[in-house]
C-alpha cells in the first residue's frame, strides 16, 4: 500500500494575524510559517500506518511557492520517503489544488491519500472534497480513528451529533481532525537525514492544470474590536440589563 499525504504551509498558529495597510491580504513577510495543524495529523498517521507494516510508502505532496519545500521537509523528518513540491506562485485556490492532486494522483497511484480537514488560514474544508468528486473516489472526512482492513478503512468520524463510524472501500480520501492522533517532534538525526531524501519539482504548468482565481478578493478587514464587559453588583441588575439593553429577554 502506498500512501500520498498532501500537506500546506501556512502562517503559524501562534502568530498574531495582521491585515495589510492597503487590505489587500494579510500580512507574510518576516512571519513564521508551519505546517498546517491537521496536515500534521495526516503525516503522522500515515507513518504510524507504515510503521505498523500496513504501508510500504509514504509519500508527501504540497502545492505553493519555493518555501513550501520546508513543509515537505517537516514531513521526510517525521517519517515520510519522499516529496513532491508543485511550484505555484501567489494564492491558489481550493480548486485548483484538487485538479492538482488529481494529477499527481494518477501519477503516483497511491492507495491512500491524506490530509487535513481544512487549512487554518483560508478555512475553506473543500479540497478533499473537491478531490474525491474529480477521482469520483469515497471519501472519509473529519477522520479522528482510522483502522485499515484488508480491502477497506474503517475509519470514526467527528459529527456534529458526536462520533459516526463509516467503511469506505479502497482507494480512498480521508481528511483528518486534530482528535486523530497526537504527532512527534523531528528528532535531529531524522532532521539530518530528511535533507537527503528526495523532492521532486514540477510546476501547475507541466501538470497541464488552470490555477487561474476565480473569486475576486475585494478587501480584507480585521473584525471589530469587542467592547470592554462591566460588572453588575446583583442578579436583579444582570437580568434588568439583559431585558432593557440586550434585549435577550
């Protein structure tokens, strides 16, 4: 079995997010970037597959500019074989990923693909989706237990009612929640030897992929500021504000 784990880099979670002066996007440079959070998941549930000699290969696939080739290298010192960086400039849609995946897909032909079940930046929830409709594969989204049968995953997922567990037959798209495992730290030596390993770069244009926008970003805005809370001396002030200010009651 071989596995494709596509992973996106995006700005840190511990950072504080700041618009643009002109609010055309928000704000990149000099900014730490990371591995999306639930590619993490992904990653590490695929070589934990491997490890459990369910897997013979994990490979690992992202999409964007030149920098994105120290996310794959996050992923090769986790534990993956090799990578893939697709090399596309500016913001590129959910869409477009998908039609690149698709490719690289019938490229590689994995048994498996993995992701995230969004990304924390764009928080669109379409590409894996999107991915399983263009392969018309079945899909297993918010992923927070996988078992790998013979010819099936039997895979939990998170819903809004609580857990679903569902079979999906193989070859299949699972998306992964954060409750699906916990991922390990690169250990130095493994550090060292992911600058080994190979990544191979292609570009949307060989892959004969349009990544042309098809939404227009008009304009970029912080939320508003929340205003400051008061303390109440009673409950008999708490519910007479709730009722003549709020209006809650």
């Amino acid at each position: 079995m071989k596995i494709l784990v596509a992973v996106k880099r995006v700005i840190d979670y511990n950072v504080q997010i700041r618009v643009k002066e002109d609010n055309s996007g928000v704000v990149t440079d000099n900014v730490k970037m990371s591995t999306n959070p639930p590619d993490d998941n992904a990653i590490e549930e695929a070589v934990k597959i491997k490890e459990a000699g369910k897997a013979k290969e994990v490979v690992v696939v992202s999409v964007g500019e030149e920098k994105a080739q120290e996310t794959v290298r996050k992923a090769l010192a986790v534990g993956a074989d090799r990578g893939i960086l697709v090399k596309v400039d500016g913001v590129i849609e959910p869409l477009a990923v998908s039609k690149i995946l698709k490719k690289i897909v019938e490229k590689e032909k994995p048994d498996l693909v993995f992701m995230g079940k969004q990304a924390i930046d764009d928080d669109c929830n379409q590409t894996g989706q999107m991915l399983a409709a263009l392969l018309n594969w079945p899909q297993a989204t918010f992923a927070s237990k996988i078992e790998v049968k013979e010819k099936t995953l039997e895979v939990t997922r998170e819903v809004d009612e609580g857990l679903e567990t569902i079979e999906v037959n193989v070859p299949a798209i699972v998306t992964c929640d954060l409750r699906l495992n916990e991922p390990r730290y690169a250990s130095l030596p493994n550090i060292m030897k992911a600058k080994k390993k190979p990544i191979e770069q292609i570009s949307a244009g060989d892959l004969g992929v349009d990544v042309k926008s098809r939404i227009e970003q008009i304009k970029v805005e912080e939320p508003p500021k929340r205003k400051a809370g008061i303390k109440v001396a009673s409950v008999e002030e708490l519910v007479q504000k709730l009722k003549n200010e709020a209006k809650v009651i």
